[in-house]
C-alpha cells in the first residue's frame, strides 16, 4: 500500500470519530494543557492535539494527544530542546493513557488489521543515538515498542 493509501485509510477510519466528544479519560489530561495555555496568556487549540484512531482493532477510537501541536508554554514543558515532544496514547479498552513517548514525527499505517504509530524517536529507547525509528503497535493484549 502506498503511502498516500495509507494516510487515506487512516483518515476515513477517523472520520466517525470526529463528530462525537472526547471521553473523560482524555478531556482531563487535555484540560491540563489548555489549563497551562491560559495560565501562560497563550491560545491553544486542543482539538489539533487529538488524533482519533483505532489502533488496537476493537472497533472503538483511541486517542493521540500530540503536545507539539500545543501552545509554547506546552512544548516548553512537554518537549526537549532538541524539539521531541511527548505522544500520549489512550486506548478506549483500558480507558486510560497506555503509553508515552518523546517523538520528533509520528505517522499512522494500516498493517495486519491493525493501526500501526511509526515514530521518529528520541531519548533513552534510541539508546546512545540522538534519534531512532520506532513502532508502536497492538499485540497480544498490550502496546509494544518494536524496531
């Protein structure tokens, strides 16, 4: 599949999920970054935050909450100064944040059925390297971090 395809697919399994509200689990912690916006004066817009999409294949939106996409005052607090800013990842089964990691880009691809996050990396996963290439999928119950 392209990539072009791929970008398709993973806009069209978002589309459903756009008009319906953000569920507690991920309205609160996206409360605290437009909480911190306004304290430092500053406009955020945390719909552009949040990415809906399926990753683990039950049906149901999960939720990326990207603090790139966050006023300054957020990547001040969210992102290195080598600019990798922390993903936080919501899965709908567990109604709760399953995993968070410091990405300088992320992108999703369909593969296996399943929703896969492609990540540019940075920090203590890229081991002594300033940065590395990473995959975020669902397997066996639980997210794992793959090469």
């Amino acid at each position: 599949m392209t990539r072009f395809a791929g970008a398709l697919v993973a806009i069209l399994t978002a589309l459903p999920a756009l008009a319906q509200p953000l569920p507690q689990y991920v309205a609160g912690p996206l409360s605290g970054f437009a909480h911190d916006c306004k304290q430092a004066g500053q406009p955020v817009d945390t719909a552009a935050m949040v990415t809906r999409v399926d990753i683990d294949g039950d049906g149901k939106p999960d939720h990326l909450i990207d603090s790139r996409k966050g006023c300054k005052a957020v990547r001040d607090l969210y992102c290195t100064p080598a600019g990798a800013c922390a993903l936080d990842i919501y899965l709908s089964r567990t109604e709760r944040q399953e995993a968070s990691h410091k990405v300088l880009e992320f992108e999703l691809t369909p593969g296996h059925g399943l929703m896969l996050v492609r990540m540019v990396m940075a920090g203590k996963e890229c081991g002594p390297a300033a940065s590395c290439g990473r995959v975020l999928l669902w397997r066996n119950g639980t997210l794992n971090l793959t090469r």
